[in-house]
C-alpha cells in the first residue's frame, strides 16, 4: 500500500451490508424445506455483500479523492463541499464548477484507520472547501 493513499472500506455493521443479508436470510428461512434452493439463496447473498465491500471504496492521497477506482477528484477541481445523505447514508456532495463536469458524492459511511474527515482535513490544502469541512466537522 502506499503510504500516500488512504483506503476506507465497507463496515460489515454497515446497513448497507446488513439489510441485503437479513433479506437474503429470510429468503433461506422461506425456502427452507428445499435445501439446495437454500444453498443458492445463501451463495447469492454472501457474492452480494461481498461485491458491495469490494465496490465501495474511497482512496484519500496527497492528489485528492477517489472512489471505486474510476471516479476521482483533484483536490484543485474541487469548488464546493456540503454535506448530504440519501436513502438515510452521509454523503459530501462535490461539485467542481466546472461545465458539463458530474459532482462527485463521497461516502462518509466508509471506515479506515481513521475517521473519513481526519483523512481530508490532513491531506487537502489550506485553501480547499474539503478540508473546511472536515476541520468543520472534527472540532465540532
């Protein structure tokens, strides 16, 4: 790993881990006289969850934020930074100012060794609307 980058992860406490798993457990408890339909409903669940913890993540480096590996924001791109959440999950909504450029929602949900705001209060510049809000969010 590079000592440059930061990686933040899916918690398993996660509701977004947690509520797939109890349906696909219901599931199994419905199907329960038929054992290898069981076993399919069980597979199925375990390859959902384990794509969800593969699928989100978010990277913090010294050159700016980057989600799912294809998604990223520099940290001289970014305008504006505000908090929002949808379906009840914190996201920072970016947004760059730029024409015809998509904002970016980073997952504050996500857990690494630290706090996601800690990671942007320390890496972003003086200047950044990110590291206002992180510093925002730490001291308060």
């Amino acid at each position: 790993m590079d000592k440059s980058e930061e990686h933040f992860h899916l918690p398993l406490q996660s509701p977004v881990v947690w509520l797939p798993a109890l349906a696909y457990v219901a599931l199994a408890v419905y199907a329960w006289p038929h054992h290898v339909l069981v076993a399919i409903i069980l597979a199925k669940g375990t390859l959902v969850i384990a794509v969800l913890r593969t699928a989100i993540r978010l990277t913090v480096s010294d050159e700016g934020v980057r989600i799912n590996w294809f998604k990223r924001m520099l940290w001289s791109e970014v305008a504006t930074a505000r908090q929002t959440s949808f379906l009840g999950l914190p996201y920072l909504y970016l947004h760059t100012g730029f024409y015809k450029r998509y904002p970016l929602y980073v997952p504050l949900y996500v857990r690494g060794m630290r706090t996601v705001e800690a990671a942007l209060a320390e890496r972003a510049p003086a200047s950044n609307p990110l590291r206002t809000y992180a510093q925002s969010r730490i001291h308060a």
